[in-house]
C-alpha cells in the first residue's frame, strides 16, 4: 500500500480564553519555543503556525490570541484575529484550563460552538490536568460535553507536562483531510526570524513587568542582520505613556539589562547562533489604540 495515499494534511486552530495554555501546547507539539508563553493573560496578540509533520500526517496549527471582551482597539482586534483563524480552519480545538472552575465566560464560549455556526469537526481540550484532582476531572468532562455535545472528542491533557498530548495528536489527524503536506518537513512556523525576535523580547517585557504596563507594549525590530559570527539585532520597545519608560529600563537601567540578557539567550538557543541584541524605549502614546500604528505592527486583525 502506498503511504502516500493515506496521508492527512490540514490545519488545527487553537481557541480558548486567554491563559489556558494554547500556545504551551503548541510548542509541546512543535518541540520549540515558536509561540511565547507567560503566565499573564493576553500573552499572544497574532495568528502563529506551528506545524508538526510525521509520516502519517502534517498538521498545521493555528495558535490565536486568547477570546476575551474589551473596549480597546487592540484587544478587539485580538479577539478578531482568532475567530477569523476559526472560520479558516479544517477542525477546531476548544481548550479551557480545567484547574479552575469553570466560569461564565468559558462555559458561555464553549456553547457557542454548540450552535452549529462553524461547520467544522470540533475538539474539546481540558488543560493543565496535572493540577486537577483526579475526583476533579470526570465532571468537569461531563459538563463540557453537556454545553457542546456535538464535539468530535474531549480530552484531557497537560500542556505543562505533556500528558495525553500523543492522544490529542492522533484524534485530530484522524479528523483532517487526506491531502500532501503544504509545508516542507523541515518547517516548523511561519514566522520569520524578525517576528520571532521581537516576540522573545516581548516574552522578557511581560515576564518583568506589572500591571497594565506589558499589555500596552510592542516590540519593533529596526534593524536585522547576519553574518558568520551571529545575528545582530535592535529592537525598540514602544511604550504607551511616558511614565512607563523608567520603569520599564529601571534604575541604572537594570531592568532593560535584564530583559535583553534573558531574551538573548532565548534567542541564541532559537537560532543555534550567537545574537548582538541591542534595545531601547520608545514613547508612542496610546499607540494601542491607533488604527494606524496597528496596522503597521501588524495588530489589525
Ligand atoms: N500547570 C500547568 N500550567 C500550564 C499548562 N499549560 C500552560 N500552563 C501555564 O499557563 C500559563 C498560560 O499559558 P499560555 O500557553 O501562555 O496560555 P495561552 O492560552 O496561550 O494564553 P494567551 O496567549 O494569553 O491567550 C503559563 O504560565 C503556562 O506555563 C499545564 O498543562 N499545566
Ligand atoms: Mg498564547
């Protein structure tokens, strides 16, 4: 029998409320860091591929920005991107973090898709099993199949650890379309080695700061070069108010230290090279809620 004959190729989009871990399991699957993960909310802000290949199937998965209601343009535009990525996409995975109750925002998302607007086979994913009791979990997969008992599947896993993820992978090949693989073997994002620079930084931004202030940054790569000694980079960090500038390059400018150390040596694990990561502020008030400035940060959903 010729493989090839047998062979499914599609793609997956990974949807959820923010935080439950959708970029985790993306990279889980990927076997690299191509999405990055914080553990604030809203981490993810693009559509990104990541794209496993085996010999039985390629799939290519959409990781989106997380579901979540807001005023601002920016996280409007968010919300936009990912139920685009939805419509687009041959089977949906609906993920929610099933070690923590199961609020009104994600049981009303989950029957959402109950009522048969998007046309395609659906998953539903449970995760971070690792801190949910095991008396936990039964219910909670019944009250998921409950408020969509359309679903093709519900399954638990932990991103984290990796637990059921070879289940989750099997379940959803069988679901794509027999067709040759899109990408060639060897592909594993979509992202070009700009973006994935200017997401590493924005990764350390998230990580070291509070409040509001990493939700009203961007990073911006303004130069980009290679040669045989490495990557040279410098990326500016835009910041929305004028008071957030020391704080994020805090005293003596430690913190932007901290920041372009860490996400350097993200960097130089990433592309297996030594990375000259330089980095300064930049002010651009409110520039999260210019239509404009989006547009050229690629935030326009
Ligand atoms: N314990 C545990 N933590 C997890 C697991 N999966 C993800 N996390 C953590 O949950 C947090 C959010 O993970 P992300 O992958 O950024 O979540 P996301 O759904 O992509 O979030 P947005 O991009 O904001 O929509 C991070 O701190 C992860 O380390 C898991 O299986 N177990
Ligand atoms: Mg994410």
């Amino acid at each position: 029998m010729n493989d090839s004959l047998n062979f499914r190729c599609g793609t997956v989009a990974l949807l959820g409320r923010p935080n439950v871990g959708k970029s985790t399991l993306m990279n889980r699957i990927i076997g690299s860091k191509v999405a990055i993960v914080t553990p604030k909310p809203q981490t993810t802000r693009h559509r990104i591929l990541g794209i496993h290949t085996d010999e039985q199937c390629q799939i290519v998965f959409v990781d989106t920005p997380g579901i979540h209601k807001s005023d601002k343009r920016l996280n409007r535009n968010m919300v936009r991107i990912a139920w685009a990525a939805a419509e687009e996409a041959d089977v949906l995975v609906v993920m929610q973090d099933a070690s923590k109750a199961l609020d009104r925002a994600t049981s009303s998302l989950i029957q959402g898709f109950a009522d048969g607007r998007l046309k395609q086979p659906r998953l539903h994913v449970l995760n971070k099993v690792d801190l949910v009791p095991k008396a936990g979990l039964l219910p909670r997969l019944a009250e998921t199949q409950r408020l969509d008992p359309g679903a093709a599947a519900y399954i638990p896993v932990s991103a984290g650890k990796g637990t059921q993820v070879d289940a989750l992978l099997k379940e959803l090949a069988a679901l794509l379309p027999v067709a040759p693989a899109i990408y060639a073997p060897d592909w594993y994002t979509d992202q070009s080695q700009r973006q994935l620079a200017a997401e590493y930084v924005r990764e350390q931004v998230f990580l070291a700061m509070q409040q509001e202030i990493p939700f009203q940054t961007a990073v911006e790569i303004e130069a980009f070069g290679e040669d045989e000694h490495g990557m040279s980079i410098e990326a500016a960090i835009l910041v929305g108010n004028e008071r957030h500038k020391p704080m994020l390059i805090g005293k003596q400018g430690e913190r932007m230290k901290m920041i372009g150390t860490r996400a350097r040596k993200g960097l130089e694990g990433l592309f297996g090279c030594r990375v000259d990561l330089r980095l300064w502020v930049k002010v651009q008030p409110d520039w999260f809620d210019h239509p404009g400035r989006l547009q050229d940060l690629g935030l326009d959903g």
